[in-house]
C-alpha cells in the first residue's frame, strides 16, 4: 500500500516539475506550442496523481477499518 501512495507522490512531483518546466520557458518567451501541450499534460498527470493517492487513503483506510 505504502508503494502505491509513493507512486502517487512520484507522479505528482513529475507533474509540478513539467508544469514548472513548461512556465518557465513561457515566462522566457517561448513562443512554440510544446510548453502549452506540455502544461496540459502535467494538469492530466497531477488529476491521476490525485486519484492514485486518494485511492491508496481509501485502501488504508479500509485496512484499517478490517483490522480494528
């Protein structure tokens, strides 16, 4: 269980990373296309970070719940 909240976490530090990545080449003019593309993509990847993590609390939760 504690693997699946870490793969959440994991994919929602890649997320702000991309998203930080992509807003700073915004900030310095970059004009093209890909930092907007890769914007929306970090967005996508920080929604399935955010279900990967809640899913991973319900399963605690669930365990815990079994188990008392």
């Amino acid at each position: 269980m504690n693997s699946v909240m870490n793969s959440g976490m994991n994919l929602q530090y890649t997320a702000q990373n991309r998203a930080n990545d992509a807003a700073q080449r915004i900030a310095n003019g970059d004009v093209n296309a890909e930092p907007l593309v890769q914007l929306q993509v970090a967005k996508n990847e920080s929604g399935a970070a955010a279900k990967v993590i809640k899913t991973a609390d319900e399963m605690l939760g669930t365990v815990i719940d079994t188990t008392a």
